[in-house]
C-alpha cells in the first residue's frame, strides 16, 4: 500500500520533486505539498527498539 505525506513549507520551498501543492495557510505565504511515499521507506515501517535504545545495529 502507498502512504502520503502532507507538508508545509515557505513559498520559495514549494518547488520540491515528486510533490503536488494541494493548498496554501499562514495569509498565502506558505503551501501545502502532497507528496507519495512507498511503503519501503516511510519512517513509519521501520522497527523501532524495545527498549528505546538505538535501533542501529552493533
């Protein structure tokens, strides 16, 4: 399944690759981009550590 992101970012930051500008906020001077992200590699799919330690390997 493919996930989104949503992000807000200054008007001169809106050009970003592989984002679509769905909005604006803040009086037009910031944009909101849509941007899809792959299941391989969203920060949510990662395993986090039990015990709150680094999840990087030793």
């Amino acid at each position: 399944a493919d996930n989104f992101t949503l992000t807000i970012v200054p008007n001169d930051q809106a050009d970003q690759p592989d984002s679509q500008v769905v909005g604006h906020c803040a009086n037009d001077t910031h944009k909101i981009l849509y941007t899809r992200t792959s299941s391989g590699n969203a920060p949510a799919n990662t395993s986090p550590a039990q015990d709150g330690s680094s999840a990087e390997p030793q």
